[in-house]
C-alpha cells in the first residue's frame, strides 16, 4: 500500500465517520473518532451490503466508497447505541 492509498483510505473513513455521526448522534466524534467510527464502518458496509444483496452504483469509486462506509458506519452507531441502553 502506498501513501496515497493510505491517505485515500484516511479521507474516506473521516468523511464516513462525518456523515454518520452527524445522522445518528447530530455531531462528530471529532477527527480521531470520526477516523474509526468510518473505516470499521467500511467494513462492516463492504461485508453487510452484499450479503443484503444491496448494491450501490455510483460511476465513481471514491464516492461508491464514502456511501458503503457511512452505511456501514451508521449502522455501527446505532448497534452502539443500543448495547450501551
């Protein structure tokens, strides 16, 4: 992997983690938090999206991949919330 695939990967889990933290709680989890909260997000969209047979098509990847990781990451969020009830 090469630096600018890590920073690809970086940008999109923090932009993720923006998005579902602004739908789920109304607010960031700042950089850090938003950095982690997207990329296990991504995850969790890349595995949970196809078993569902739901697929995202949009002509460009980087977009594709926001979608799938702010998908995975609100539905993280709202697990979170409910184990932590």
């Amino acid at each position: 992997m090469d630096g600018q695939s890590l920073l690809v990967i970086i940008m999109v889990g923090i932009i993720a983690g923006w998005i579902a933290g602004k739908i789920v709680r109304g607010a960031g989890f700042g950089l850090i938090g938003d950095l982690i909260v997207g990329i296990v997000g991504a995850f969790i969209g890349r595995w949970l999206l196809p078993q569902l047979g739901v697929g995202v098509i949009v002509h460009n990847p980087i977009i594709d991949s926001i979608i799938v990781a702010a998908i995975g990451a609100i539905i993280l969020l709202l697990v979170l919330r409910l184990i932590r009830r």
